[in-house]
C-alpha cells in the first residue's frame, strides 16, 4: 500500500507533541482574601502548589483542587507573611488546567513583638560606674529652734533702794549686771549709764558722774 506525502504528514499530526506551557504561570490572587495568593510549579508531571502570605498571622486554609486529570481537597498553613508548598500526587501538570478555590480560611492571631535587646554588660557596667562616680547630694541643715533668752530684770523695789551718792560697786551689787551701758568720758567727768528692765515691763536708768550714783529714773 502507497501513501503519498501528504497523507503521511496527515496522519503523523494528531500524534505530534502538543507546545509546552510555561512552567511558571504566575501568582494569583484569592479574591476573598486578597492577601493570599498561589500558583501552580510543574516538575515534569508531578505538580505542586506554591502559597505566599501577607498576613501578619499564621493562615490555615482548606482548598479544592479540580483539573481533567485530578480533584480532591487539601490545606496548607502558611507562615506570617511567608510561603508554603503543597505537593499534588498527578501523572499530568499544567499550571492553567488546574482551578483551585479556597473553601475555608483561618488566620492566627500575630505573634508579639520581640522582646527590646537587652542591655550590654559594658553599658551596665558604665551606668553603675557612673553612679558610684556621681557625688552625693547636699546635705540640708536646718538648725532647732531655740528660743531667746529672757533679759534679766530685777524689781521696782530693789531700784527704789539705791540712792544718789551710793557708789557704782553697790548698784551693781544690788541690781545686777545691766541690759545695757553707756560709758561717756568729758573733761571734768565720767558719766555713765546704766539701764535695767523692771518685772513690770518698765525701765530703770540710773545715771552716775564720776563713779557715784547721780540720778535715778523709772521709766
């Protein structure tokens, strides 16, 4: 039997192996959780679903698979904002034959932020080196209270006994010590007076010329 050419090259056609998809078709994106996304790695015919996440948690899913040669349901967890890879048991892989649809979506709460670093052993050293340098602080004295004392008086009674002409030895030796003293030096004469307070509240000046008793007055 004669074929011509052309017949053969007919028949030989539907036989011919059909152009290769790219391996790699891309992301794409759930359409109810936007943050999700997959796409479909071939290695020869055994087929793998990638995942990437850019949620904050960690996302567990449950998805459907469906293709001409394949259908069932699988899950995967992702890590936050992380990928995953979920292998597909297929005797035949092409990334746009297969439609995958997510069924059910959780996502963790995120984890806590990392603790702050803790201090170095040389800045601890440096804050208590500076600290046992600091000098201390002031020392506040507040001195007690103490009272004035209380001036010596002496009685009415006593002053009314001193008389003009007693010598100042005798004033003193009756009435004291004086509150206050005035001592005036002149040509002819030394004056001097002498002031006492009285328990009355009044005040006694006794004024002497010359070491004797010249007057004495009760204010």
């Amino acid at each position: 039997m004669k074929f011509s050419i052309l017949t053969l090259a007919l028949i030989l056609a539907p036989i011919a192996p059909a152009a290769t998809l790219p391996s790699d078709a891309g992301w794409k994106t759930d359409s109810r959780h936007p943050d999700l996304q997959f796409r479909v790695k071939c290695n020869r015919e055994a087929a793998t679903i990638q995942w990437r996440s850019n949620y904050p948690g960690e996302v567990s899913a449950k998805f459907s698979v469906r293709s001409s040669t394949y259908e069932g349901t699988n899950g995967v967890t992702v890590p936050p904002a992380g990928m995953a890879e979920t292998p597909l048991d297929t005797q035949y892989c092409s990334p746009s034959a297969f439609l995958i649809s997510v069924t059910r979506f959780f996502m963790a709460p995120p984890p806590p932020p990392p603790p702050a670093p803790a201090a170095s052993a040389a800045k601890v050293e440096t804050a208590v080196a500076a600290k046992a340098a600091a000098p201390p602080p002031p020392v506040i004295y507040i001195p007690r209270y103490q009272a004035p004392e209380k001036l010596p008086t002496v009685s009415p009674k006593a002053v009314s006994s001193i008389l003009v002409g007693f010598p100042r030895s005798e004033v003193l030796q009756t009435l004291g010590a004086p509150a206050s003293q005035i001592i005036i030096p002149e040509e002819s004469e030394l004056r001097e007076t002498l002031r006492y307070n009285l328990e009355d509240g009044r005040v006694a000046v006794v004024r002497l010329a010359n070491g004797a008793v010249a007057e004495v007055e009760i204010r």
